[in-house]
C-alpha cells in the first residue's frame, strides 16, 4: 500500500531535485526546469515528495516563520515550508518523543522533557528522566510545560526559566488523561480519571482553585480537551457508552451547561485540533493508530475525511493556519508521508518517510484573560452533567 500511494506523491509533487544547502542551514529548491540528480544506488529512507534525498549533514539552520512544516527523519529534525520549497536541517536527534513545538515556535519539546531552541533566546534543557502521558506548552509564549507522567497523582510543570520541576499539589488526585492550556496562559482544563469516572476540570496556572465542570455519566469517555484560540469556549470529544462519539462545547463566561456539536456514530474521536480563528475543528476517528481517519469537522452535521482517497490509515497532526490541515499516512509504527490539505480537499504532497512530524504556527492575537460567569450565576445549580 505504502508503494502506491508514494508513486503518487512523487507524480504529482513539484520537482525539488539539485538541492544546496548553504551555510544557514536552508536548502533552496531550484525550479523545475533544472535537471534532477542521478538516482542513488539506494533509495533514501526519507525523501521530499519529488523523491529528492534530503541534503547530507545539518548546518543546524535558523527556520523563517513560513516553514511551519517540522518533521523527524534520518536522525535530524527538519522545517519545511507548506509549499515544500524551502527546507531548513534544525539539529541532530536521538530521541524526539512527543516532538511538540511552543506557541512561538522557537522550541521544541523531545524525548524525556529535553528541550531545544531554535532561535536566539529560546531555552535548550537536557532530558528530566519524566515521560509525560499528557502535556500541553504554556501561551501564548511558551514559558512552561504542564505535564502528567505514568502513576503520578498529580501534574507537574517544568519552567523555561531555569529548568526546575515543580509539582501542581493543589490539584485533585486522579489519572490524569489530557491537559490543555488556556491561550491567555492564565488557566488550565484537565480531564481526569478517578476510579473509572472521568471528569473535565479547570484551575489557574499554577493548578490552584480547580474546579470541576463536567463529569461523565453511565461510562462516557472524554478523549481530547482544547481551548478555542480567543480562549472563550473549552472543546471536547466524548466518546458515549452508547456507541456514539460527540464534541461538546462549554461557554467559559456561563459554564451553567454545554452544547452538542458534530456527532459520529459508531467511531470514536480523539486527537481534538480546532484551527486557527476557531472555524474548523480536525479530529482522528478509529479505535487507534491502525485504523484511524484524519477528518476534517466544518459544522455540527458536516465532517469528512481530510484525505477521501488514502488507502492507509491517516492522522491529524495540527493546523497550518486557517484553512490548511497537516496530515500524516501511515499506520502504528510506521513512517508517515505528509501531505497538507485545505478544506476545499486540495492535497499538496510534502514528505515520504518522516518518523515524526508536527506543526511549528505562531500564536498571535492571545485573550490576556480566562472568561468567567458573573457572580449570580456561580450560585445556580448545574444540570445534570456538568459540576
């Protein structure tokens, strides 16, 4: 399968052959006119979606802000733009677990809690020995890092400013399953699971005052938790004992209730993306990694899949920008072709073989408060389901 559907990139991709790297870092791809290289005797584990190798060595370039492709391959962590024309090698990694780049993408969290800079005053820090099962970058800068790791009862938060690691004690002991950040950088939403009920939370930064604001009921799962990017409204993806998945929405000014949105029966949904402006929302459906579906959510009744004719699994990996979704191809532990689509369905090709990617947008525009129902309305009961 994986055959096929590269034979496809490369036939419909740019021509990105004759690459040089100069002393920045950056590679510059020719136009299409130029001649491309003669084939190596082996075919590259990763290639640009021309079939181009990428360049040897890494002159560990600074990335522009277009380049807000980023992906693992061949031991270097790379930049490329969504048009594929302009690619920058970052640095050498060994481990880039999460691979999860800051609100500013100037930094990038790897393996273990190491973090690494990319542009001048960005922090690098070495690996913390902490696996996170649920994190989230503090905005809209990128100050910190919330995480939860395996068997801990609470979160912890790792500061930019030094390093250290200070554990978030004032909040409830529970499993701690997803975590997000409010773009104002002054509040967070968790979802935790204690003794087999899940529940949404929010707490301020430092994970004091939490308060409970939704609770499942009859064994409704919440997989995936975001913040809309003006911060007025937290999202969500239940998935209902009933069989049905759902996305939900609380108005962070009432928090009295929720409302229903796109609703998929009989598929679960995770991997919540809500896209810049707070207009499309990118969900994966499946049961996991080998049989999941990047789909693209326009409205509460209209959801599609955001590659109709892959014939592989595929995964949401973020937003590009407003209108532009990066997706990857490829099953459980296998390497991922990206390829960027709009929400129109035009597919452009990028990458084949990456071992991990991400999107590296800038945050702009960020509330500087966290919506808060009027005093009255603290003092009603909530319905049933919301606590």
């Amino acid at each position: 399968m994986r055959g096929s559907r590269s034979t496809m990139l490369l036939a419909t991709a740019l021509l990105l052959a004759a690459c040089t790297t100069g002393d920045d870092g950056v590679t510059d791809v020719p136009s299409a006119t130029q001649a491309p290289a003669s084939p190596s005797a082996e075919a590259p584990t990763t290639t640009l979606a021309s079939g181009e190798a990428l360049p040897a060595g890494c002159d560990r370039g600074a990335p522009d802000r277009t380049q807000t492709v980023a992906f693992v391959a061949e031991g270097r962590a790379w930049a490329l733009d969504p048009g594929g024309t302009r690619l920058t090698c970052l640095f050498r990694v060994r481990d880039p677990g999460p691979f999860a780049w800051g609100p500013q993408g100037d930094r990038v969290l790897l393996g273990d809690l190491a973090v690494r800079g990319v542009e001048p005053g960005a922090p690098t820090f070495p690996a913390a020995e902490a696996s996170p099962v649920a994190f989230d970058w503090g905005h809209p800068i990128g100050l910190a890092v919330v995480f939860a790791a395996r068997g801990d009862p609470t979160p912890d938060k790792r500061f930019m400013d030094d390093g250290r690691i200070e554990p978030l004690g004032s909040l409830p002991d529970g499993r701690y399953l997803d975590v997000a950040y409010h773009p104002s950088g002054l509040a967070l939403a968790f979802v935790i699971d204690r003794q087999g009920e899940q529940s949404i939370w929010l707490s301020t930064n430092e994970g004091e005052e939490p308060v409970r604001l939704v609770f499942s009921k009859g064994g409704t799962r919440f997989t995936s938790i975001a913040f809309t990017p003006g911060g007025e409204r937290l999202v969500w993806a239940a998935q209902h004992a009933s069989g049905y998945s759902q996305i939900h929405t609380m108005a962070l000014d009432r928090r009295t209730g929720f409302t229903d949105g796109w609703r998929g029966d009989g598929q679960q949904a995770s991997n919540l993306s809500i896209a810049p402006g707070g207009r499309s929302t990118a969900i994966d459906l499946g049961t996991g990694c080998a049989d999941r579906t990047a789909t693209i959510v326009l409205g509460p009744r209209v959801g599609r899949p955001a590659l109709p004719g892959a014939s592989e699994p595929s995964t949401a990996i973020g937003w590009l920008d407003r209108s532009t979704l990066l997706v990857g191809i490829g099953g459980c532990r296998e390497p991922l072709d990206l390829v960027a689509v709009d929400i129109a369905g035009n597919e452009t090709p990028l990458v084949v073989g990456a071992e991990v990617a991400a999107t590296r947008t800038v945050t702009t525009s960020a509330p500087d408060s966290v919506p808060a129902p009027p005093v009255e309305a603290e003092e009603e009961p909530p319905p049933g389901g919301v606590g």
